[in-house]
C-alpha cells in the first residue's frame, strides 16, 4: 500500500471513529411511503454541487413494504446512508456535496432531471419493476453519461428480476463480472480485494458491471453489488453497531463509485 493510499485509511478510520461517537441512530426508514406522490429532497435549486441521486420505483407489494419493516425497498437505509455517505466524501476529496438532513434527492427513472446527477444509486432492485416511459428515460440516462449502482439485493430470484429489467432498458448488454483490477476500484482509493464479508449469512458478494458495447475496456455504465448491501454499512457506521473496518470498506467503494461516475 503506498503512503498516500495508508493516509487517506487513516483518515477515513478516523472520520467513522468520530462518526461512532455523536451518538445512537434510531432504526427505520425516514422516507416518505406514499406511493402516489413525488418526495420533495434535496437542494431547491440546482446549483452545481454533487447530490446524491436515489432512485424511487414501484414494487410489487400492495400497500407498501414489508411486515417487518416499514419503508419501501426503494428507501431502504435512506436518508443516513447518503448523509453519512456525503460527510465522508466532502471531508475527503475536494468534491462540495450536497449536505442536507434528506441526505440527496429522489428520483424516478422518467424525470428528465435525473440528467442532473452524473451519479445514480438504486436500493434493492429485486423488487424493482419498470414501466415503459422509465425503460426509455434510464436507457437514455445511462447512454448520455449516467452511472449507477444497484445495492442491497441477494439470492438468484432477485438477480434474475435485475437481469429482466435491465434488458428492457439494453437489451443487448450483457452483465459481466467485475475484478478489484478494474478502474473503477482505483479511482480514488485502491482497493485491491473484492472478498467482501457476508452482508446476507451464506451469500458471498460479487460484483458485475454492464459495459458499452459490452466491452470490459470501454465505459462502464452500471455496477450490481450484488449478495451485498453496502448502503447498510452506511446507514449504521455512526451507531457502533457494525465494524468500522466493515463500514470503511463500504465507504471506500462509495467514494470510488462517485469519482468514477465523475470523470467517465
């Protein structure tokens, strides 16, 4: 590891230390359930700043969420996952972010203001399901430059709704398997290992990419984290409740998506 890769360690380790110690979160989602309505997040007015840009869909459960927790797959670990997320990224690169109480904003795939936010992040897409007009506008985001993330989704059931959703939006990519020698895992720290401990017990993480022209070399336009739930680590790294090795992991895979995101 070279000196200045241990600096920026250390000073993430110490950034989640002090994170740790401003006290208890309370569990659950803040987000609006309302299915009916567009959530008003983020900043009033476009004004330059990286936002984090979270993706709202409708899923497929009647009434709303599950039983045992009561915000949306779509929501799930929002706002403190990007809030969190966002005061790492301001205090470690020269990136000015968005740093409201609502974490970023929230957006469907057919709101043509998704052009905005260069970096997009989609929680639990085994739930997801797309419309026509929102196949039309994340093909149209994804082509002209748009990157996403999908996060927090496991098991081959909801790998396999990703794969039928994604090629109704590029039918003729492909998921390929990423390796920690990609670009994108070196785009701000070096993170030179993909073996990632368990987020869901007897699940081992992996990672995919869908490429242009589904070329390895060429543009990445989306990453699947999949059998893993990076957001998790985001959302619970100020409680003490998870490692902070673990959340530092998370935090790093963040900041690199988002400099990838922006300068490709």
């Amino acid at each position: 590891m070279t000196t200045a890769a241990k600096r920026r360690r250390v000073v993430v380790v110490l950034l989640v230390l002090l994170a740790a110690g401003a006290g208890l979160a309370g569990r659950g989602s803040e987000a609006d359930t309302d299915t009916d309505t567009d959530r008003v997040s983020g900043p009033k007015h476009f004004d330059g700043r990286f936002v984090f840009a979270r993706i709202r869909y409708a899923d497929g459960y009647a009434g709303g969420g599950f039983a045992y927790r009561q915000d949306l797959p779509w929501a799930h670990d929002y706002p403190r996952a990007e809030r969190n997320l966002m005061r790492i990224l301001e205090s470690i690169t020269f990136v000015d972010p968005y740093l409201g109480e609502d974490g970023g904003t929230i957006l469907k795939l057919d709101n043509p203001d998704l052009f905005r936010y260069p970096f997009a992040y989609m929680s639990e897409p085994g739930y997801w399901n797309l419309s026509e007009a929102e196949a039309a506008g994340l093909r149209s985001y994804l082509l002209k430059g748009g990157f996403l993330i999908f996060d927090d989704f496991h098991s081959d059931i909801h790998w396999y709704n990703l794969e039928t959703q994604m090629r109704r939006v590029l039918p003729e990519l492909r998921w390929l398997e990423l390796e920690a020698s990609h670009p994108v895992y070196h785009s701000f720290f070096d993170i030179d290992s993909l073996d990632y401990q368990e987020a869901y017990p007897g699940y081992t993480p992996m990672f995919f990419g869908l490429f242009e022209e589904n070329d390895p070399d060429g543009r990445l336009l989306a990453v699947a984290n999949h059998n893993n739930d990076i957001g998790e680590y985001w959302e619970y790294s100020m409680t003490g409740w998870l490692p902070i090795d673990l959340s530092n992991e998370a935090f790093k895979l963040g900041v690199n998506y988002i400099m990838y995101a922006l300068t490709h």
